[in-house]
C-alpha cells in the first residue's frame, strides 16, 4: 500500500482548500452536470464537442476534489512560533538581500499546497526555501538557480 504523502500548510492555507472543496462539491459540480444535460439534448453524442467539453471539465473537477480531499486529509499544520525569530524554518517569513547587487526580497517559506510566488509565499520544496532553510539571520547563502547560483544574504526572520 502506497504511503500518502504529507502536505504543509498554515492554517490559512487549510482553510482555503477547504473552501475551494467546498466551492466545487456545491456549486462547480451542479453547473457541470447542467452542461452535460444541456450537451445531451443536442443528439449524437459521437459527434457532441459540448458534450465531450463537459465530460473533460467534469473529470478535471472530479480529480481536483479528490486531490484536495487527500491534501487536507494528509495536511500537517505548520505551528506558528514567533518566540524563535533567529533561524529560517518553516512558515517563518525571511527577508534577504541578494549580493552584490543588494536587491531585497521577501518571502514565507509554506508547503507546497499553498504557494503562491506572486503572493510572496514559496514553497519548502523550491531550491530557493532549501538552500534558506535552518540558516540565521546575517549568514549569507549560495542559492542555486535555473540561471546559475545566487548569494545571498538574511537580513531578518519573522
């Protein structure tokens, strides 16, 4: 038997799914059996591209409710400790500047299933978190990257 995977997360993040899951199971799967009634009345359901578009869409919101339904089953619960504000570790907030050019970025290290880069989360998984993770502040890092490796350095951790 195959072992489930875990997947991190915040509360936050959960609590997102959830509504997502909620979203589908209520509303995204009503409107997608509708579409395929629709489709249905149209005849031939050989030659029916309505119907073989509903079909597909019904099959793709199937298999994201079943992936929720396993993140959140599988979900471990990223504890927030704020007392600890020295080492990068999972759900902290880092800030860094890159070196020599000195350009500052931020970002909180999350589980997978809710990163989102354009929102300033990554993943633990990312080179980016790998490389920061379980290093202090003031210590400089060598990241390596899809454009060749990047220092640098933890301004603070939060």
């Amino acid at each position: 038997m195959m072992v489930d995977e875990k997947h991190y997360m915040t509360l936050e993040g959960k609590e997102k799914l959830e509504k997502e899951l909620e979203y589908l199971k209520t509303e995204r799967r009503k409107e997608v059996v509708e579409r395929i009634k629709v489709a249905r009345s149209f005849g031939d359901l050989s030659e029916n591209s309505e119907y073989d578009s509903a079909k597909e869409e019904q099959a793709f919101v199937e298999g994201r409710i079943s992936t929720i339904e396993k993140m959140i089953r599988n979900a471990v619960m990223i504890k927030e400790d704020s007392t600890n504000t020295s080492v990068v570790t999972l759900g902290k907030t880092v800030s860094f500047k890159e070196l020599p050019d000195g350009d500052e970025e931020e970002y909180t290290i999350v589980g997978r299933a809710e990163a989102d880069p354009l929102e300033g989360k990554i993943s633990n998984d990312s080179p980016m978190a790998q490389s920061l993770m379980g290093k202090s502040v003031g210590q400089k890092v060598t990241v390596a990257t899809p454009g060749g490796d990047m220092e640098v350095e933890i301004l603070e951790v939060k």
